[in-house]
C-alpha cells in the first residue's frame, strides 16, 4: 500500500494504490483502492493531512502484511504438519548456512578463480572449485572421512547436491600436485586483502595419527605427542605470523627429528616471499646450536626458549644470586614478575665451505632469565606428583621398569649393591630452584625485555592453531592411506584453518570476542528449512540463528535472515546466485 500523487488536468489528486501480480498479463501492476481528491482541498481543510495519510498508508501496508505472514505461516505450518505424518509436499532439505559465512572468506581470497586456473591446466571436467570448498567448510562444520562428508553433500548450499565422491578425491590429488602455487597464493592474498606484514615468524611441529601400524611413506613411527606411540603418524611443521594467520607448513615422515624440520620452512619463507627481516619464534625443543647458526647465516633474528636445566652449573648461580634483578612493571600482558639479562655462548660443529673438514665456531646470543609466580606454582605442583610416584616406587621396588630417568623414576636413586632405590633428595632440591623461571635466548641485543617477552608470549598462538586443527577440524587420525591422499587431506585442513583464523581476525578488527569452540558451534548448528507448499512454492525458516551466529554473519558482510524467507530473501542475504 502506497500513497501516490498523480497530477490529471492540471491539478494533483492523491490516492492509496497497491500491487498485484496479474495472472493473465503475467506482470506485477497496480490498482487504486481509495481516491481521496484534490491534494489542494484536502491540505486547505487539514495541513496536515498529507502527512496522515502517510502514516495512514503505512499501518495499512503493515496490517497487509501481517495478514499475509499469518496466512502464510499457517500454510507452511500444515506443509510441516504433513512432512512430519510422512506424507510428501515435494522435495525439501535443510543447510548449514555456517558455510555462507565461509564462503565470504573464500570469495574475498578469490579462491575460485585460482583454482580454475589450476583446474585449466589439466583435463578435469568437475567443479574443481566447489568440491574443494565442500571438502574445506565440511572439515569446519561436519569433519568426519570424506565418504561420510560426502553422504551428507545435500545440508550444504553452492550445489554441493551435484557433487559425486569421485569428484572429491580427483580434487585432493589435484590439490596435493598443487599445494605450493596455492599456498603461495593464499599468502599473496591475504597481504593484499588483510593488509599483513610479517614481522614475526612462529613455528611449531606436532604430530597426526593413523589408525594403522602400517608404515610406508610418510606415514611412520615417532615421538607421539598425542602419546598413541603403537601407531603411524605424520609430523607437521607450521609457520604462522604473529596474528595466528598460517604462512606455510610441510609435512615430514612420522619418525623425523624435530630440529631438522625448522630450516626447510624458513628457507622457503625467505625465497618464495621475500621476506628478510623477521624474528623466528620458537619452543626450547627446537633450540639446537645448528639451528641457531642456521639462522645466523640466513640473516634472520630469533626469540626462542632455552632450557635452563640443560646447564643448570651456570643457570642455579644466576638463579640464586639476588642481585642484578629487576622488578618488571609493564603493560605488556605476561605474568613475569622480575628479569634478568646475561648471554649464552656454546660451541656449534659447522663444516668449513672452503676445506669441507668440521670445525667448531662459538655462538653468543642474549638470554633473558625471567620469573614467574604462577609459573613457580605449577612447577611445584606438577613436581610433587612426580615426586609421589617416586616414593611409591622406591615402596614397591617391584614397579621398577626399563628407564630410571623418566616420569617419576627420574626422582629415584639406585642404593648401593642395586638393593632398591629412595628419593632422589638432592635432583629433587636442584629441579625445585628452577620453579617459576625460564630462559628466552634471543640474538638482537637492541630488544627490550618487554619486546622478547611479548614475542615470546606469542607462542600461545601457534598452539591454539594446533589445538584447532587436531580438536576442532579433527585432521585427525587420517583415513587416507596414499601419500598423494594425505598429503591432499593436510592442505585441506591447512586451508580450513587458514579461513577459521582469518575469521577470528575479522571478528576482533569488529571488537567481537568470540572463542574457536563458538565459533564451531554456531556455524554449524545455525540451519536453513526448506518448505515446499502444496502448490509448489518454497519458503524458507532459519533456526539456531540467534546470538553468535548472527554476530559473525554481519562481521562477514552477511544481512540478516526473516524468520520466514522466500528464496528471494534468502539469496540476497546470504549472497548466492542460486539454492
């Protein structure tokens, strides 16, 4: 309903008019429902009148169109009623409309495009680009074998329906061929579209399970850290910036070392992007002396933790003496109380490039003692469970097993003649001095303390980015067994990651804190009904769509969804072309 002003005859006349599909012209037209007159009589005898009948006209137009919402949603109440006696109202399904919110991500990237092009470049004839974006959001929202994926195509909008199972595993031996163009290119993108620069280096290994005792390549046994030591696995090293966002990654065979996996990355970090000042972080499981004049030679800076106790005759001298630390009070949000500043020096074995023969350089870089309480406390706490079992042992000597040095055995000492074994008094007072500290060797000595803290504390994000791939998108255990296949299954989880992490960046630019298990669940629980009526015409109702959900779809550029959509409604606000 609308007020209209038609000028006939030299003189305006006002009216409410309204629309109306025309069944025999096949078109929208209008009709009058009410003349009122003149518009000059009717503002001499009221000013105010025009202005009446507009409020007029919109209660009306909102009476009509809650009349045809109530209508309506009596229609698509008994189309439901009927759908759940069993009886059929033709075909209907439900989505998961947490994959729009991806797909903007993926748009933004410009996925498509790339991997057409790489599609080009072969003889496929799929929808390479849509088969890898089912395989990317499905990892999010349904992660589970790609069989059972597959089962569940038709809960994903973008024409997943059409994708057959074949499709899926032609695109991960596509993607597996092409991993470094793509790569690449993600990280092209995301310096253009989230305008990053790497300033920070954060690179971290761990481990992925198979269910399987069968080893080949990559697949072998390893150092678990998921500690499932009696199955295969394959060891990832990944790179991420100082934002959370992945740079690269490579995967490694299952028994691999962890101090060679470092170098490869940072190497290609530096040919491939470009990039020549960056400081590298890392765990004190990667601190080896090679890796450090690797480093070095590569012209890049590092922040990376130092075991104290693996020089405790130098370190217990520091830790004890009083002097020389200072109390920190910064606004930098780490839990370290005081600090103090000295250097490490150790001898590297290196080969000569003129003689080739070994010979021996000394390295020196800054250490940063630091203290911590809360660290102190659970250093104790963790220490007297192990100290417990100690004692349990040298109760029960029968306990005794293979290595005395791990777990609680390390709080053990042999009596002479092997006649049983105590605690360990002194190993035990030694490991209780170090309660609370921990050693940051750095190599720019311009760095303030506060910089390497905050540097250092960064770390966290490369473990959140484990957590996420392992608990979230549950990259494992894998169920491919061909290197091409789980090579192909890691970069889909690689890029799932990716677009999860810009997604958290893009909610805190927006001031919106929202956690990854929130995330999850919102997607994936926020769902789209299709209601087809008798006469054929479909409408849509959301549910599951209130709070997170609606947050994160208007972060992303999303507008919100009416209660009851036509496919119209739902087009427009979801941004696709077609359901």
């Amino acid at each position: 309903m609308n007020l209209v002003i038609q000028k006939t005859g030299g003189k305006e006349y006002v009216s409410f008019r309204e629309s109306f599909w025309d069944p025999v012209k096949k078109k929208t037209s209008s009709r009058t429902v009410r003349n009122f007159g003149r518009l000059d009589l009717l503002l001499a005898q009221d000013p105010e009148a025009l202005d009446k009948l507009r409020a007029q006209a919109e209660e009306l137009k909102k009476a009509h169109q809650e009349s045809k919402n109530a209508l309506l949603q009596k229609r698509v109440k008994e189309a439901l009623s009927i759908k759940a006696r069993g009886a059929s109202t033709g075909d209907s399904r439900t989505v998961m409309l947490g994959s729009s919110v991806y797909r903007q991500i993926w748009e933004r990237l410009a996925m498509p495009r790339k991997l057409r092009d790489l599609q080009s470049k072969g003889n496929t004839r799929f929808d390479f680009p849509n088969a890898v974006f089912y395989m990317v959001a499905a990892r999010s929202l349904m992660p589970d074998s790609k069989l059972a994926q597959w089962e569940r195509r038709n809960r994903f909008l973008y024409g997943s329906d059409k994708l057959r199972l074949c499709h899926l595993y032609r695109a991960i031996d596509l993607l597996c061929a092409n991993k470094e163009q793509l790569v690449a290119y993600m990280n092209r993108q995301i310096a253009k579209q989230y305008k990053r620069a790497v300033t920070v280096a954060l690179y971290d290994v761990t481990t992925y399970r198979f269910e399987s005792q069968d080893a080949d390549t990559p697949r072998n046994f390893g150092f678990s850290k998921d500690h499932k030591f009696n199955q295969v696995q394959v060891m990832m090293g990944l790179l991420i910036d100082q934002n959370g966002i992945p740079i690269d990654y490579e995967l490694f065979p299952g028994n691999t070392g962890e101090f060679s996996t470092m170098l490869p990355l940072l190497r290609k970090l530096k040919d491939t992007y470009g990039i020549e000042r960056v400081v590298v972080t890392a765990d004190r499981g990667l601190n080896s002396g090679a890796n450090l004049y690797a480093l070095r030679e590569m012209g890049l800076d590092y922040v990376i933790a130092y075991r104290l106790r693996s020089n405790a005759a130098k370190m217990l001298p520091l830790i004890r003496d009083s002097e020389g630390w200072t109390v920190r009070n910064s606004s930098v949000r780490t839990d370290v109380s005081k600090f103090r500043v000295t250097e490490e020096t150790r001898r590297v074995r290196v080969t000569d490039e003129c003689t080739g023969r070994p010979k021996f350089i000394d390295i020196t870089s800054k250490l940063l003692l630091n203290y911590s309480e809360h660290r102190a406390r659970k250093d104790a706490h963790d220490r007297s469970s192990l100290v417990a079992k100690a004692e349990r042992y040298a109760e029960h000597p029968g306990l005794l097993k293979s290595d005395l040095r791990r777990g609680g055995k390390s709080y053990l000492k042999l009596k002479e003649g092997n006649l049983g074994a105590g605690p360990d008094t002194e190993r035990i007072e030694e490991t209780e001095a170090f309660d609370g500290y921990c050693g940051i060797c750095y190599s720019d000595a311009k760095m303030t303390p506060d910089e390497v803290l905050r540097i250092h504390h960064s770390l966290r994000q490369i473990e959140e980015s484990f957590r996420i791939s392992k608990s979230l998108l549950e990259a494992r255990p894998c169920f491919h067994w061909t290197e091409s296949r789980i090579r192909g299954h890691f970069l889909i989880c690689y890029i799932a990651l990716v677009i999860h992490r810009l997604l958290e960046t893009e909610l805190a630019a927006a001031d919106e804190s929202i956690t990854a298990e929130r995330i999850i669940e919102a997607l994936s629980e926020a769902t789209l009904t299709e209601v087809q009526l008798p006469d054929g015409e479909k409408f849509y109702t959301k549910s599951n769509t209130a709070g997170d959900f609606e947050t994160i779809a208007r972060v992303v550029g999303l507008k919100p969804l009416p209660g009851l959509a036509s496919e119209a409604d739902v087009k427009r606000a979801l941004r696709v072309k077609a359901l």
